[in-house]
C-alpha cells in the first residue's frame, strides 16, 4: 500500500521510440487478486501460501510456483492441475482489477507517438483481459508473453526492435509474440 501523497510511479522525461510496460503490478493492480486465487486454489488443494511468500515470488511462473510450495511445506500438489485452477479463479475476478493510475496515463500518453508493448508471465487470454479491464487493450501493439524472473532483458528489446519497427505503419495493428 502506498502513503497518501506518495509518488509510485515518476515518468521518464526523454521521449523513446516505444515502451514496454509490466502488466502485473505496473499497469494493473492485479497482484492482490492473483494472491486471492492463489489462496483459494492452494487451500482447496491442502495447501499453503503466506502472504508475504507470495508477494516474495512475484515473476516466478505458476507451476515453479507450486513447486517450490510443495518443497517449502512438504505438500504434494499437483503443479499443473493448481496452476491452471488458480489461472481460472484469477479470471473470475478479473472485473475486480483496477488500473495503476499514473502508470496507465502515461501508457495512454505515449502510445500517442510511439510504440507500445505489454510484457507478462501470463497467458494471451488472461493479458488481454487485464488490458481491457485497464481500459488499455486498444493501445498495446505489442505483448511479451511467457517472460518471468531470469528472462534476458536485452533479448526481449530485441524481439521488440525487430517486430515492432514494421507494425509502426499500422499503429493499432496488434501483433502478439509468445514464446
């Protein structure tokens, strides 16, 4: 939670060709309802997943996710199975993420001049959905999925450079990279 008055998010004051933005926890305030999902998917399975653990892994894939749980408390679920229960949990309260305000402004500003993309560990279906709950999904030309704690950053500006130069004729042609 941040303080009232306190600034979260100060934009960048040079102009750049395109952006690439982190969905969760960047543009959405989701990462509250994936704990939720979490919670409810994990006690369902006999499980545990402690708030601050939680918050701890941000970025680290669901199925790692479980695993490293299953390793912490000695449970035995089923990686898989769990990670796609809580991705469905998740999408059911969808409706309950709200933007990032200032982060999300400036998103909207940008897209205006530049190139814009959306990075996330999540799925196509899921990504799109959070956009549109932001009201962003008309403005991302691009989205990164798949990426998570470890990915090579330079790897990802490249993809970026290389697919998005082409798109800029047609600024609101989506073109979605998975990997």
């Amino acid at each position: 939670m941040v303080a009232p008055g306190m600034t979260i998010f100060t934009a960048p004051e040079k102009r750049y060709e395109g952006y690439i933005f982190d969905c969760d926890g960047t543009l959405a305030h989701s990462m509250p309802i994936h704990y939720l999902a979490w919670k409810k998917a994990v006690g369902e399975a006999g499980g545990q997943i402690p708030e601050d653990l939680f918050y701890s892994l941000g970025g680290v894939p669901s199925r790692q996710i479980v695993t490293l749980l299953n390793e912490k408390f000695g449970s035995q679920m089923d990686p898989e199975a769990l990670a796609t229960l809580k991705e469905e949990y998740y999408v059911d309260l969808l409706t309950e993420v709200t933007p990032i305000e200032e982060v999300v402004r400036f998103a909207r500003e940008v897209a205006l001049f530049s190139k814009v993309a959306v990075a996330s560990g999540g799925i196509l279906p899921v990504v799109l959905k959070t956009l549109k709950s932001i009201g962003l999904a008309d403005r991302i030309q691009i989205c990164f999925l798949k990426l998570h704690a470890g990915s090579m950053f330079h790897q990802t500006l490249a993809w970026f450079w290389r697919i998005v130069r082409p798109v800029s004729k047609q600024p609101r042609l989506p073109v979605w990279i998975t990997r």
